[in-house]
C-alpha cells in the first residue's frame, strides 16, 4: 500500500508539473493548480488516504505530502512569473510605436482678424511715435463719463446704452476706450502720446452692424501748442497707411462731449475712388472715426490747466475697420468662432 501510495504521489508531481509547463495563459495555469492544488485537488484527495496506511507510515507520509506541495508551489510560481514575462513582452511588441514617424498634420492657428487688425492700427501709431495704454473693461463712472464732460442726464448713462454692475451705482462696462484717456492723464504728466486698444459694451440689440461687445482704439495726444491741424495731420497719415495709399479724409462738425471742436471722419472712399458707391452710399466718403480737440473741462477734471494744455483725441471701431478692409457685411461674423469664416485669415 505505502508504495502504491508514494508511487502515486511521485506520478502526481511529475504530471502536475508537466501541466504547469503547458499552459499557456496565467488563468489556465490557475486551472491547472486548482486541479492539483485545491481542496478539492489530486493531492487533498491523496491526503485523504492516509487513513490506508498504518500509523506507523502516516508522519513520513504527510512529510513527504507536504514536500511534494513544496515543490509545486516553487514549480507553480516559476511557470507563473515565466508568463507574466511572455505577456509583458507581447504587449511591448504589440504596441511598440514608432516615436520617429511625423506627427499627424495638425492645423496651423492663425489671429483672428479683429486682432489682426487691431494689432495693425496699433502698429501704425507706435511708428508715429504713440505708446500703448491699457484700461480695465469694468470701470467706475468717473473715468467712462463724469470726467469725460458727460451731464449727469446725458443719454449714453441711460440703462438702454450701459450696462450697470448689479448693486454698484458707480461701476459699469466701459462704452468706450475714451475712459482711458481720463486714466493716462491721472497717471501721466504731459506731454503723452498714447493709443489705447479694447473691448467696450453697449447694450444695443445684436444685428449685421451691432454687438454688446465690440472692439474699439482711442488715441490721445496732449502737449503745448497743439492744433487741429496737427490732428488732421495725423489722421491723414493714419488713413495713408491703412489703406497703402493717399486717400483723401475730411472732418465734419459733430458733437462729442469731451471735444471741442469735435468731428466726424471721413475717408476717401477706397471701393470706388470717391465715385460713388453702395459702400459708401454714393457719397463718395466712409465714416471711419470720431475726433476732436480735448474739451477744457477734460483737463479740468484730471487736475490740468486747460491755458497751459492742448490736445486732440479719437476714437475708431476696429470691427468697423475690418469689416471694410475684408468686405465683411455682418458683425456677428467676428464672434461665431466658424472655421469657415476665420480659415481663410489664417
Ligand atoms: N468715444 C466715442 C464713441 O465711442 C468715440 C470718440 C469720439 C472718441 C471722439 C474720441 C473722440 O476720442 O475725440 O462714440
């Protein structure tokens, strides 16, 4: 009986051990262990048959029972780690990549056209000699209109045009990049010479020609002696560059209430040479910007002497300029983020 047993048990651990071997997968391997292993495996089942054997034999039995165990363990965890390796190593194969190949095209940004456009008229005044200032977009009420010459019941304070910080009668978004020049000449002794690009808000209702958010650059010269003239000197350089060309510009009386005189101007129409057309409405001139002297109260308000100071200041949509320069017709184009309308900028 003791041989038989043994003989069995020796079978046992060559066959299991050779079963080890050929599986193939860690989870055949579990299999195969459960088979020998388990409690319900071929050794348990051998161990139940120690009751066959005399009691003499049993301890040398069990011994040799749990050697054997041993040894399927050790045999187990070698073929184990064996295919951990295989599976690590057909994965690297499997997903090795080619870190050389190029990468697949992706597309080239590009500004966008208010910005570019933005960045040009900037580009034209610092080669005049203007610095670039900044402003914030949520501004006090002094800066947008009471230190701009702005009657407390002027119309532009009214809900229709401005929208009011919640809760804070003195804070709004600016309607105009004019605030800027209240703030350069807090900060600036003269003379400056400044440019001022941003956005500004009104609450106008959204059609081809308006938006609650539109873009505008102000410009600000104060210094002694300046006259209108310098301020038509400057535009009319201005409108030469813009456009690559001489284009004739002219000023026509208009009603700012931090200018005076203050002006509305035109340019040569650039479309038909000053003939007549439905870009300019047959007038032969396109409004570009507003413009003027600064008004004394300005100065008044920001702590200057209107003998001693003299200046001019204007202000320009830059949507405007590029839906002429572009040929755009509808405003809301700029801001739908449409590929189809920016690619071709790129
Ligand atoms: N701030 C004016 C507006 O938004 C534009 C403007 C007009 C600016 C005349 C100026 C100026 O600096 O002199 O309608």
């Amino acid at each position: 009986m003791t041989a038989s047993v043994s003989n069995e048990l020796a079978k046992l651990v060559t066959e299991a051990r050779e079963k080890f071997d050929s599986a193939l997968t860690e989870d055949e391997l579990n299999r195969v262990k459960a088979g020998y292993l388990g409690r319900q495996g071929a050794i348990s089942a051998l161990m139940r048959r120690m009751k066959e054997l005399s009691p003499e034999e049993r301890p040398a039995f069990g011994q040799r029972v749990n050697a054997a165990k041993d040894a399927l363990e050790v045999a187990l965890d070698r073929r184990r780690e064996a295919l951990r390796r295989e599976r690590i190593q057909r994965a690297i194969e499997s997903e090795r990549m080619d870190v050389t190949l190029p990468a697949r095209g992706g597309e080239r940004g590009a500004l966008h056209p208010l910005r570019r456009v933005e960045q040009d008229l900037v580009g034209i005044f610092r080669r005049l000699g203007y610095d670039v200032a900044e402003g914030p977009e949520v501004e006090l009420d002094f800066h947008n209109f009471s230190a701009l010459n702005f009657p407390a019941d002027h119309p532009a304070r009214d809900m229709q045009d401005t929208f009011h910080l919640e809760g804070e009668p003195d804070r709004l978004l600016r309607t105009h990049t004019s605030s800027v020049q209240i703030r350069t000449l807090l900060a600036n002794q003269p003379p400056v010479r400044i440019v001022a690009p941003g956005a500004v808000y009104r609450s106008d209702e959204v059609d081809m020609t308006h938006s609650p958010c539109f873009h505008q650059i102000e410009g600000l010269f104060v210094d002694r002696g300046v006259t209108m003239a310098h301020l038509r000197g400057t535009l009319e350089a201005f409108a030469a560059e813009l456009f690559g060309r001489s284009v004739g510009i002219r000023l026509r009386p208009s009603f700012f209430p931090f200018v005076e005189p203050g002006a509305e101007v035109d340019v040569g129409c650039v479309f038909c040479d000053g003939a007549g057309c439905r870009v300019c409405g047959q007038t032969g001139w396109i409004e570009i910007l507003g413009a003027g002297m600064v008004h004394p109260a300005v100065f008044e308000s920001v702590g200057l002497d209107p003998e001693e100071w003299t200046g001019f200041a204007f202000g320009m949509g830059i949507e405007r300029i590029a839906m002429l320069r572009y040929g755009v017709q509808d405003i809301r184009l700029f801001y739908e983020n449409d590929l189809r309308f920016l690619a071709p900028f790129a």
